[in-house]
C-alpha cells in the first residue's frame, strides 16, 4: 500500500486525479506503476515486465521502476508499505 510521497504532483495525482504537474505523455504509466505499488506486499512485486524494478544503492534502501525514457519512480519500503514515493528524471 502507498503510505507516503515525497513528490507533491505524484501525491495529487494519486489522491484527486490533479495531472497538471505530470508531462501528459508519462500520465498513463505513472498511474500504472502507481497503482501496482499501492497492490504490492514487498518491494520485489515491483519487477513486473516493463517496469525494470531494481534496487538502488545506498541507506536507507531505496528502489526504482522505469517510467519512459530517463523517467524513474522510486521509492522505500517500510514493512508492508511504500514510502517516500517520487518521479525523478535521470539522464
């Protein structure tokens, strides 16, 4: 279940729909990826094909899915939860 966002357009997105923040052309996968994590138990039901689930290094552990082209999600995991969830851009 998601439990928290560090991204306040992810956060709207999420809870009331509000897209305005969010490139139209990624809308549809982020709310894909979105709702495959508020379903997920663990963080490894996350490495669905497509998605490119992978943790990252470092603490606290974080993980990442791919959104399209340098688009990632990435969140943490705290027991049944994700937490910390934001959009970030790598290139």
């Amino acid at each position: 279940m998601i439990k928290s966002f560090r991204s306040r357009a992810l956060k709207a997105f999420w809870t009331n729909g509000e897209a305005s923040k969010i490139q139209p052309t990624l809308r549809g996968r982020v709310m894909l990826r979105l709702q495959s994590l508020d379903g997920a138990k663990r963080p490894e039901d996350m490495n669905l094909p497509g998605f490119n689930f992978h943790p990252l290094r470092g603490k606290p552990q974080r993980y990442t899915v791919h959104v399209n082209g340098p688009w990632c999600i990435t969140f943490g995991w705290d027991g049944k939860d994700a937490t910390d969830i934001d959009l970030e851009n790598y290139h």
